[in-house]
C-alpha cells in the first residue's frame, strides 16, 4: 500500500481518484529529498575529517616563531605525518561506527 493510499483510507470512494493524481509528485519529492539528505550526510562526513588538517593550518599560518618543531630538521614532516595519522585514525573509527 503506498503512503498516499494508506493515508486516504478513511476517504469516500469518490474522492480518492483526486488523490492519486498527487501520488506521483509526492514520490518523486520524497525521492529528490531522500537524495538531498544523503549528499548532506556524505558532506558532513567528509568535514568532520578535513576539520584536522584545516585546524593545523590555521595553527601553522599564524607565523609564530617560538614553536619547537621550526627548529627541528624533520619538523615539517612530522607534522604532515601527523595530519596523516589523525586522519586516517577519524577515517577507521568512524567507519567502524557506520558513519562513513
């Protein structure tokens, strides 16, 4: 029974041709909406992770010149290889939750 004929149950038999001419533009919203909501899901996912990688640049944009890592040979690295780690570290946890 689709959602249309089961919300018009209790409708006289002669009205209820009225509202199968609805129908077809309620399920083609009801699909468009369906289809909006999982693109906002999938964005949201994808923020929540490049959130990290955003925060530390912001960090590191703001030029300061006593951070210990600037005098380190291998301090740039360090910090990519962090971003990375984080990263896929938010990537594995939240698809073992069934987020992503």
């Amino acid at each position: 029974m689709t959602v249309v004929a089961a919300k018009t149950a209790h409708f006289d038999n002669e009205v209820r041709p009225f509202f199968r001419d609805v129908r077809d533009p309620i399920q083609r919203t009801e699909i468009l909406v369906d289809g909006l909501r999982e693109v906002l899901l999938e964005q949201r996912r994808q923020a929540a992770i490049l959130a990290v990688p955003t925060a530390v640049a912001g960090i590191y944009g703001m030029n300061f010149e006593h951070m210990p890592e600037l005098k380190w040979a291998c301090g740039y690295y360090g910090v990519l290889a962090g971003i990375v780690v984080i990263c896929g570290l938010l990537y594995r946890r939240f698809e073992k939750t069934g987020w992503l």
